[in-house]
C-alpha cells in the first residue's frame, strides 16, 4: 500500500467518524439528553477540530514530502526551465553552424 493510500483511508476514516459523530448527537438531541443548541455546539467544535487536524496532516505531510524531494536531490522547475532555454539556445547556434553561418 503506498503512502498516498494511506492517507486517503485515514481522511476517509476521519469523514466517517465525523458522520457517526454528527448521528450520535442528533441523536442525543432526539433523546432530550441534548438541547439543539448543546448538539449544534458540539458539532460545530468537532467540526472546527476536525478541520485544523487535517490541516495540520496536510501541512506535516508537504513538509515530509517537501523533504523527502530535497533529499533526493531532484530539479525543481526553474533548474528545468533553465536547462531547456540553454538547449533551445545550442540548437539554435547549432542550425546556425550547420546552415555555414559560422561560430557566432
């Protein structure tokens, strides 16, 4: 199982507890234990923690992947960007030559 879907089932896993969190409460507030404005309360402050947790996991997680490329040494878009301006540059020079334009 590769890390990617790992983290979709733990955000899947996450939505789910949210829901059966919401039907507890719900029913709760069908029970009487709860008023509507105590369920929607708590709802809401789930709601909000479940949100900045996954923040928080999107964050870490960019920042291992963030470190793992680094480490790998890879080129970022600009090292790619460049590399390609100097080639398109050579192979102009190069049909310049060819056409017996001469070394510029």
């Amino acid at each position: 199982m590769t890390i990617f879907e790992t983290i979709r089932r733990m955000m899947l896993a996450g939505f789910g507890a949210t829901e059966k969190f919401r039907e507890t409460v719900d029913d709760l507030v069908k029970k009487g234990e709860l008023s509507e404005s105590q369920g929607a309360k708590l709802v809401k402050e789930w709601s909000e923690k479940a949100e900045k947790g996954t923040a928080d996991l999107d964050r870490t997680f960019s920042e291992i992947v963030s470190k793992t490329l680094d480490k790998m040494n890879l080129p970022t878009k600009e090292d790619v960007k460049r590399i390609e301006g100097d080639l398109e540059a050579l192979s102009a020079r190069l049909k310049k030559l060819e056409k017996g334009g001469g070394p510029k």
